[in-house]
C-alpha cells in the first residue's frame, strides 16, 4: 500500500512467523481517527500463536516501539492500531501527487488484460432519448476508471440496428416516406413513419406480413432493402455522433447487431450440435426452465432471429477476437433477465468465459420537472437535455462571472459536466429522479461545485505567483484540516480501485464531494496565503494536489475542469 504499512508489516513479521503477504492483506484504514490510521486485525494470529486476539494485540502493543514513520502503537480489543507520523505521511502523500500529477492512481492491476465495455448502443431510426443517458456516462466512466488501472479497453457500441421492426420502417418508408422531409430531420421522421405504420397495421393486419417479408429481402441481402437501411443507419449515426461529441465520448468498435448477420446460421448451428436446441409453440428456443428461467428464443416460426441470438453470436466474436478477461454490458435493469439467459446458453454451450461476462445494470432516470417541449412527442431527447443544461449554465455563468473570457466554452463544459455527474452520483442500482436545480448548484452535490472548487483553487494558484515547488518543510502542515484532507488524498487510489471492482463510478462522485467539502472547510478556517512564506509554501504545495487530483477525479467521470468560472 504505502511505506508506512511497509513499516508496519515490518514490525509485525519481526515478531510473529507470518508470511508478509498475509499481513499486508489483513491491514485496514479503520473507519474511526480514534482507532487510529491503520490496523490489524489480530484474529489472522490467533491460530498460530494459540491465544485469544485481544491477548494478542495487548502483548504486541506492549512490545512495539514507535520508529520514524510509526508513532504511536495501542490495542482497542482484538485489533492493533498504529498512528502514523503527520510530517511523513504530508510528505509521503504529497511528494508523490507532485511527482505523477494527473497520473495520480494510475498503477498496473490490469496488467494489460482486455476488458471490453459494450455500452451506450441506441437504437437506429429511433430518437436518442434520455433513456441511454446511463448506460453512455456510466460506460465511458468505466473506460477511464479501468484504463487507468492498466487495462486494456475495448469501447464497443452495439448498436440495434437488425431485426423485424426494420421492414416496417421500410415499408412505411415506402408507402408514406419523403426524401426532403428525411434530409432534414431523419430520425424524427423515420420515429414518425414507424408509429404511423403500427397504427395501420392494427386496422389492416396484411400490413404486418408485408413488413415481415420486407425484413426477410434485408436479411438476404435485397438490393433495394439493404440501400434504404443502409440510409437510414448512416442517418442515425450522424445524429448519435453529434451527441457523442458533445459528451465527448468515442467508441473502439461500432458493430452494431447487424455485423453478426452472417453468424447466425452458424451459431445456431452450433447450439443444435450441442443438443441445446428444441422446438416450442413453432419457435426454436432453448429451454431453460431448470434454471428457473422462460425459454431463450433463437428464431421465430418466420426464421426470423432475434436480439438474444444476435448477443449470442456477438459474445462468442467478442471472446475469439479478443480473449477477454471480463466483457461487461452496461445496459438497464430491465434486461436483466435477457443477460441471466444469455450468460446462461453461453454456459451450456460449454465455454468458460461466460463467468467472465458481467451485466452492469442500472435504475431508471425520470425528470421531476417538466421537460421543455420535445420536438417528438413524449421522447425526452438526450441532445436536448445537453443544450438545455448548457444554457442554464451559460446564464448561471453571466449572473456570477460576467466578464469571464470564454463563457461559451466554459457553458458548455458546466453543462455537459453537470448532467453527467447528476448520473453517475447515483450509485447504480438506484433510479434517479433528475432534478435541475440540484444538478446545476454551485453548492450541492454536484459537478459545478467540483469544477467551482477546481477553479478556486486554480485562482490561488494565480495568486500565488511562483511555481509550486518541492522544497517544502512538511512540518508546518499541523492542522486537523489539513490532515484530513491529506488523508483523503492518499485513499484516492484505493478509491478508484473499489470503484473498478464494483463497476461504481458514484464512489470517485463521493470521493470529489468530500475532497471539496473538507477544501472548503479548511479554506473558511485558515488563510492559505499568509506572512510566513514556510507556512504559505506549505499550504500552496497541500493547494495544487488537491486541485491536480480533482482534475484526475473528474476526468475519469468524463468531464472537464475549467480553470475560471
Ligand atoms: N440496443 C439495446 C437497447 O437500446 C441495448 C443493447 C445492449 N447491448 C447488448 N449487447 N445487448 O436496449
């Protein structure tokens, strides 16, 4: 962990016959100051030394002696608790932030393996609602979070872009489309074609075979079919990419499912080899009923596949071109069961790696106040969304800080910012009930006050004049404040490390909030700037790793941190 657990484990091993590995997992940062900075937990001992822990721990508190880095030793109960020495653990902490800057956190667990991060993945012809607002941040959280481990990354978009419903957008294209019309705004109107077509086709039935027969010429490769898919896929695209720039977000891979077209036959091939397949009410399915679970549908009576056989196919590519150590889906709560059957054929099918697939899921998101129009109907747009909190931060920005140089860009980065952190803040499993004034305020949980106390410590560092530099006497660092803050600082690391395990970015949200609030406490409390140049040195070199590693922390949320708001 850290040279002062170094130390620790030191004083331990010369004691007890333990093997270092086996102390270094068992010390823990207590949750109380009073239980002091680190612990250990003397139950690991007990066996080997044939007597109860809290014996234990009173014996080797009475044995140990303070070093340079371990001041002080006692026992609470069955645990050993050590205080480290304030002066060296400022300098510890501190020195190393200086040294890695932004790379702060940064280490090697990934060691190169490959994590795929199938995420965002909308539906084409469809408008780009505020319903994949989640899985998009959230995947794009976890891209940064696991490329800073060490991982290799695979950002992969999965986009619906097969199925039925695509010979009804191509019929009613047909039949009711208008080129001009489609130019101009494609998806409103391919959105608008297919809720006419499913109000036709409920007064004339016959509407629904032809869409059927539509979507068979697309899967055989029908000249005319595949040209107007092929349009209105391209239209999509063009559209969803606008929003992916906004939010700043790229992918390694579009394969949407109709890159999987020519591995459906096969596929299915191969689950029927493997006696998993069987027919059911004229569909091919496998049956999963002893696990507790509907059947997992292959392909309808019309030979039509379907969405689960397309994910099948895809899981088997993603495995044998990539030989991933986990493939993570980070897709809503309301798929879960479609992944619980996926995962599952994936496992009978006999492949291993179906344990290293992960459904990440997530709650619903609901706006508590009323959206302003939308130009489709009840669709709340994602790229509305963006602008309309780009805008109320944009007059935020004119209220408070007019005569700031680049409003527009810094509007935008607020914005932007404000809405996905008003996200990810949100620990997963949790809905979110979306809430504007909460989401922009300068002073609650919120990406604003992050990038505010960014830019305050920004505008010390302006003041300040000189180059924040290394020669600084650690002893002048005394306050309680600026202990906790340090302390804060050092569990950076371990932070993102348990959001990675948990698939959670909310937990560098809770982490940047504290880092602020404790800032801000401090700053109320003490000058920073003071007479005593030593003292002044001092707090500006705590200034510029706190503001570096809010920098690093909400980088890894994929938002920005201006220097001036
Ligand atoms: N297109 C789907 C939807 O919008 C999400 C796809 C998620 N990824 C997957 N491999 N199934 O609901």
């Amino acid at each position: 962990m850290n040279i002062f657990v170094d130390d620790i484990i030191k004083m331990i091993s010369a004691m007890v016959d333990i093997p270092e590995q086996e102390i270094r997992d068992s010390v823990e940062v207590p949750p109380d100051e009073k239980l002091g900075d680190y612990a250990f937990p003397c139950f690991v001992l007990s066996k080997k030394l044939k007597k109860a822990p809290n014996q234990i721990a009173t014996d080797l508190a009475s044995r140990f002696k303070p070093t340079e880095l371990i001041q002080e030793i006692y026992s609470i109960g069955p645990y050993l608790n050590f205080k480290v020495s304030k002066t060296r653990l400022a300098e510890s902490v501190l020195s190393l932030i200086f040294e890695q800057g932004e790379n702060y956190g940064s280490d090697n667990t990934g060691n190169d393996k490959t994590i795929l991060i199938d995420f965002s993945s909308p539906n084409i012809a469809k408008p780009f609602g505020i319903g994949h607002l989640r899985t998009t941040v959230i995947g794009n959280s976890l891209y940064h979070i696991f490329t800073k481990l060490g991982f290799k990354t695979v950002r992969i978009n999965h986009l619906g872009d097969w199925g039925t419903q695509f010979g009804k957008v191509i019929l009613a294209y047909k039949m009711w489309g208008d080129e001009n019309e489609l130019i101009k705004d494609p998806i409103a109107t391919l959105y608008d074609l297919y809720v006419r077509f499913h109000r036709e086709e409920e007064k004339d039935p016959k509407l629904e075979e032809e869409a059927r027969l539509w979507f068979k010429k697309l899967e055989d490769g029908d000249r005319e079919a595949k040209a107007l898919w092929e349009k209105f896929r391209s239209y999509s695209l063009e559209e969803f990419n606008r929003v992916y720039r906004i939010l700043g977000i790229e992918f390694d891979a579009i394969a949407g499912e109709s890159f999987y077209n020519d591995q459906m036959e096969p596929t299915i091939q191969e689950i029927k080899g493997k006696g998993l397949a069987e027919i059911s009410q004229d569909a091919l399915v496998v049956n999963l009923e002893r696990f507790g679970m509907p059947p997992c549908l292959l392909r309808k009576k019309d030979e039509a596949t379907l969405y689960a056989t397309r994910d099948i196919a895809a899981a088997i590519y993603r495995y044998n071109t990539y030989h991933f150590y986990k493939s993570l889906y980070v897709v809503g709560t309301a798929q879960k069961l479609h992944f619980q059957q996926l995962f599952k054929v994936l496992e009978l099918m006999g492949y291993q790696w179906a344990y290293d697939c992960v459904h990440v899921d997530f709650g619903w998101i609901k706006f508590k106040q009323e959206m302003m129009s939308t130009r489709k109907g009840n669709i709340i747009l994602l790229e509305d969304v963006l602008n309309k909190s780009i805008e109320l931060s944009r007059r935020i920005i004119e209220e408070k800080n007019p005569e700031l140089e680049n409003k527009e860009e810094v509007a935008k980065e607020v914005g932007i910012g404000a809405v996905i952190f008003a996200d990810l803040s949100t620990r997963r499993n949790k809905d979110i009930d979306f809430d504007w004034d909460q989401a922009l305020s300068f002073d609650g949980e919120s990406a604003p006050y992050v990038q505010y106390t960014h830019a305050r410590l920004c505008s010390l560092m302006r003041k300040y004049e000189k180059p924040i530099g290394k020669e600084v006497d650690y002893r002048v660092i005394s306050t309680d404040e600026e202990i906790t803050l340090i302390k804060l600082l050092e569990s950076f690391p371990r932070m993102i490390k348990f959001a990675a395990e948990n698939y959670e970015p909310s937990y560098i949200c809770t982490f940047l909030i504290d880092l602020c609030a404790n800032f801000n406490r401090f700053y109320q409390q003490h000058r920073i700037i003071t007479e005593e140049a030593g003292l002044t040195d001092a707090r500006m070199f705590l200034v510029k790793a706190i503001q570096s590693t809010l920098k690093n922390g909400l980088s890894l949320l994929g938002i920005e941190a201006p220097e001036r708001m």
